[in-house]
C-alpha cells in the first residue's frame, strides 16, 4: 500500500491492482501509517479500516463469476460450458472468491514437509 502516502515507487508488475487497493483504502479512511510487516499486527487497536480495504478486491472478484458466464455466452459457448466455467472461477483453489474457509488447513505450498499444513 505504498501508494497511499501519496509516495512513488518503481515495481515490476503493472500498477493497476495497486491504485485499485490504494484508492480502496483511500475511500476507507486508510492513511498509510500502517506498514503490514507483520500478520499478527492488531488492526482494530491501529485504526486500519481493513474491512472497507477489503470490499473492493471481494465484490471484484465476486463480480467475475458472472461476467465469466456471460463472455462465455457471448462468445457462442453452451450454457453448461459457460456455468462450468464461471464455477471453476468460483470455486478453484486460485480464486479469490472461492479461497474463504477451505484454504484453512490446507498443505504450505513450496514447503519440505507435505503433512506440514498452515496455521488457523
């Protein structure tokens, strides 16, 4: 969330997802006085509104379901073919939408151990 000090930074990677979460945060009140180093941090005792930091990204990923289905429709598919493929979007590992509860558990990815599984 370097972007929301209002503070240029060079990256690699386009920076569209980046503006998309600052101006998420910006509309959520987010200063940008909070670095999130470290994943136990408290964010209710910081003041970091994470609950509209987060809207965006999950009403965007929600909302790709359905435009999934209809390019699939638009573009001639059957509409078996194009609810398959709005539900591996929706419910495949990779996805936002699908993610929620059921990575809990799941095995650490790129880990030695295999029976090694992540904290709940």
């Amino acid at each position: 969330m370097t972007f929301c000090p209002w503070q240029y930074y060079f990256d690699v990677h386009p920076p569209l997802a980046k503006l998309l979460n600052a101006f998420a945060g910006y509309v959520a009140g987010f200063k940008g006085d909070f670095d999130f180093e470290n994943i136990s941090d408290d964010y209710v005792a910081n003041g970091v509104p994470y609950v509209g930091m987060r809207a965006l990204p999950a009403l965007l990923g929600t909302a790709a379901v359905p435009v999934v289905y209809a390019i699939m429709r638009e573009t001639g598919h059957m509409p078996a073919v194009a609810a398959l493929s709005a539900a591996l979007l929706a419910f495949g590992e990779c996805s936002e939408v699908g993610w929620g509860k059921r990575g809990q558990g799941r095995r650490r990815r790129g880990s030695g151990d295999k029976n090694e599984e992540l904290a709940g």
